[in-house]
C-alpha cells in the first residue's frame, strides 16, 4: 500500500468538535465572534477549511449564541450542529456533542473556532502524535513573546501537568510564555472526563482544559505538541486581534506574491485576499483591494484604486480605478477608468471598457469597445462593435429583464437607446440619438430620431 494510502486510512479514524458558540465579549458586537471575518471568509470556516483535507468521519459544530447565523453560513458544509443552549464554558461546549460522537470509537479533536490560521498538517501530526504515545490527550501549544489571556501549560519534569486559565494562574504561572492553543486531540476518555469538570475558578465556566490535570490523575497520559510558529494557533479574542491577523496574512501574502513575479509598488497599501492568484510581471498600483476568488493573469496593470471581487482577468489586461465583480474577463481587455463591471459580465480578448461605463450580465465578444458613458445589460455583442458615448440598453421595463442581440461589425452612434427585447443585425449603422425599438436587419442605417427642422429665429 502506498504511503498516502496508509495515512488516508489512518486518518479516517477521528473525528472534530469545533466550538463556536461564544458571544465573543471581547470583540463588542452582535455578531457571534466565530463570523468575523479574516480576510473575507468567516473564522469558522477557517477551521472547517484546515481540518477537512484530512477527511474526518464527522465534524460537530457547537453553536449557541446567534446560531442561525451560524448555521446558515454553514450551510452546505457538510458539518453537523448541536446547541449550547447557555454558554456555560468550554468544557460545557464540547459535551454538548456527545449526543452525536458518544458511541464513537476513534480520536476527538477538539478545536476552538477562533484560531483560524491552524493548519492542516499540524491537526494531522497531532492526531498522530496522540496514537503513536498511546495518548488520552494532547494538546497543541506554542511559545508567545506575550501569553496574556492564554492558558499556560504547566509542566513538572518536563511532562504537561494541567494547564492554568489567565484569571486563576499566579504571579508566577503568568510568566511561563508556552500556552495552550485550543486545540487538543482526545481518546474516548474524553467524555468521562468532561464528567469530573467542576465549577472551580474565577470566571465559574466549565473549563475543557481542566480534563487535562483529571485525565493524568486517573493514570491517563497527557502529552503535548508544541508549535513554533506562534501565529499559526493564534485565538481571537478582540478586534485588535482580528487587525493584528489580518496584517499578518497580508504580509504573508504580499511576500509570496513579490517572491513568485508580482510587482507591487507600495506594499503598505494594496489589499490582496489569500486566495487571490496573480501572474508574473502584474504590477499592482497603490490603491487597489483584491477580495476573495479573484485570479489574475500574467503582465496585467492594475492602477489605482479598483475593487475586485469573484472575477478572473486574463493576461495583459489594464485596469483602472473600477469596479470589477463577478466578471470573466479575457486578455489584453482595457478597463476604466472609473467603469463598473457586474456579476454575468464576460469581456472577451481585447474589449475596452471606458469611463463611467457599466456592464451587468453580458457577453462582449473580441475587439469590440464601449469607451464612454453607457449602460451594457443582459446583451450580446459581438465582434468589432463600437458602442457609441451615452448608449444604453433599456433593458428593463419594471418588471422583466430584455435581451439585447447586436451582431458583430455593427457601429452604434453616440446617445442611442435600445430598446430590449431587441436585435440588431451585422454590420449595420445605428444613427447617434435613436431610440431603437424594433429590430434592424443586417447592413442597414437605422435612424430613429426626431427629424432636425430649421426655422427663422425670432429676435425680441
Ligand atoms: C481558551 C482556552 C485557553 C487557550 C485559548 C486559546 C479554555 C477555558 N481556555 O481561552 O486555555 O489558551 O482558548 O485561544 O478553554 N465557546 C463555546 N461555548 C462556551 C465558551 C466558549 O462554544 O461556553 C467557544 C467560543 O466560541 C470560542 C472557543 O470556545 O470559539 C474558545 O472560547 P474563548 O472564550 O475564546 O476562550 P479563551 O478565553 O480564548
Ligand atoms: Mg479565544
């Protein structure tokens, strides 16, 4: 059997409980801590993302406070939710799960689902950390220049003794900087455990790190993982702690990209999502901000202040101060400045978009241009087109949306209104100032305007 093999079947055998069900009083807002987002996506989902490559048998979410809103961005993850009805503690949260995991016969890991930056090897070396020591528990922890709010891992001989919350340790315990990251694989002794938690310390919460001291003193062993980088099991607790993170990935993010071929003139101001992928020789302007699902080609210059969001823009494209969202955009397209490209917009080799133009759910095939001005929606261009300044597609008539079918060569003059649903054939000639309301066959000149009338000018 092949050594992915092997571990692929090792590591069916655990399970995750990810708890999620705190206010966050530290972070001073309604919204449940675990939904703040780092870098676009969710805290929660940072975890659920680091655990499920490793392809656990069940993945238990403990929601409690503002659950549906939980709930419902988890939708469709394939995660089971149990409810903390009062947030009585961690240890109180995970026992919440055992109606779902009690007759469950492999590892638990137990995650907190504020330490989003976790990784997925560093779950897996846990989980085999816990088996090859013949473990009832171990427990991930790190070093930190300042341990403050932490738990810190007590050790006696060098083995992990108990782990001591911030508000209950003494002077001398808030010095020792190795603290407890959240996150602990147990064996199924988890659950007597969890039985013998008692209400014993200052914030009177029912603490899972107490299982730690319980599970040694009934002859269990204890054991310990520790990580060096102290960022990647970082909690957060407060807004200061979701800057402080989101910093840091932009860091990570922004080296990598200068590192694979990326330019970017001032790092300290650009914006890059984690998952953002960009080509070599890109060279990104002060000012832009890409979101998340963005992909990027080779040789594009993106200047000024854009937003970019869910879109793929391929090679040497030129964006400019716009708005780009949910669009597919081929190469060697010019945007903006100052356009604004909606979801359904599919921008083809060479099209140009020019300032304060607007495109929703459209189709632009190569060559063609909508330099100025105007509105582009639920249509079909083809090739070639010129869509003169001031046009727009009057695509809505209050209640459905119309289609637009301008076939290729066609040269729209300045100021038209289309009417939609219309068409209007190859290679013909709209006059500047129609409004088009009927269809206009191929290779014709449509005028749809006001005749202009010259009379005397009367002088008072
Ligand atoms: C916890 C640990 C601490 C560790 C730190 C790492 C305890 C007692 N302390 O402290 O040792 O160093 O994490 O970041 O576990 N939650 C519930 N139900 C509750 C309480 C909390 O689901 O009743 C959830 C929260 O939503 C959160 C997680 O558990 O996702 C951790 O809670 P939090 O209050 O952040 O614990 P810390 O004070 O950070
Ligand atoms: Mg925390």
């Amino acid at each position: 059997m092949s050594l992915q093999g092997f571990l692929g079947l090792y590591m069916q055998n655990f399970s995750v409980i990810i708890l999620a069900a705190g206010l966050g009083t530290r972070m001073k807002s309604s919204l449940p801590k675990v939904m703040h987002e780092l870098s676009g996506k969710p805290l929660v989902r940072w975890v659920i993302d680091a655990v499920s490559p490793l392809k656990p048998d069940k993945i238990v979410v403990v929601v409690g406070y503002g659950r549906k809103v939980v709930e419902e961005n988890l939708s469709g993850s394939n995660v089971k939710f149990v409810y903390q009805g009062k947030q009585l503690g961690t240890a109180h949260a995970v026992a919440q799960a055992k109606e779902v995991l009690k007759d469950y016969n492999g590892d638990i890991v137990v995650i907190n689902g504020d330490v989003p930056l976790i990784k997925t090897d560093t779950i897996s070396n846990l989980i085999k950390s816990n088996k090859d020591n013949g473990s009832s528990v171990t427990v991930l922890s790190t070093e930190v220049k300042d341990p403050f709010g932490y738990g810190r891992i007590i050790r006696k001989n060098g083995f992990l003794e108990k782990i001591i919350e911030e508000k209950d340790a003494s002077l001398v315990e808030k010095q020792i900087k190795e603290v407890n990251s959240g996150i602990y694989c147990f064996d199924k002794n988890l659950w007597k455990a969890l039985l013998k938690v008692k209400l014993n310390n200052v914030k009177k919460e029912y603490y899972i790190t107490d299982t730690i001291a319980i599970l040694k003193n009934s002859n269990s062993k204890a054991s310990i993982v520790c990580v060096k980088n102290e960022f990647e099991v970082k909690g957060i607790n407060s807004r200061v702690d979701l800057s402080q993170m989101e910093t840091i990935l932009q860091e990570q993010k922004i080296k990598s990209l200068l590192n694979s071929g990326v330019s970017i003139i001032n790092t300290k101001n650009v914006y890059v999502s984690y998952d953002a992928s960009i080509g070599t020789d890109t060279i990104i302007y002060p000012g832009t901000f890409i979101d998340t699902g963005v992909t990027i080609g080779k040789s594009c210059v993106l200047k000024g202040s854009n937003y970019i969001i869910d879109s793929k823009i391929g090679d040497e494209s030129i964006i400019s101060y716009s708005y780009v969202n949910g669009a597919n955009i081929g190469k060697k397209v010019k945007i903006g400045p100052f356009a604004h490209i909606r979801p359904g917009s599919i921008l083809k080799e060479n099209v140009k978009i020019g300032n304060f133009s607007e495109t929703k759910k459209s189709l632009i095939e190569k060559n063609s241009k909508v330099s100025h001005l105007s509105y582009i929606g639920d249509a079909q261009i083809g090739t070639n087109v010129n869509i003169g300044a001031g046009t727009i597609t009057c695509n809505y008539d209050g209640k459905h949306k119309h289609q637009t079918i301008i076939e290729k060569n066609v040269f729209v003059g300045s100021n038209t209104n289309i009417v939609a649903p219309v068409k209007i054939g190859k290679g013909s000639l709209i006059a500047a100032g129609s409004t088009i309301t009927h269809d206009v066959p191929k290779e014709k000149l449509a005028i749809a305007r006001a005749r202009q009338e010259l009379k005397h000018r009367i002088k008072k």
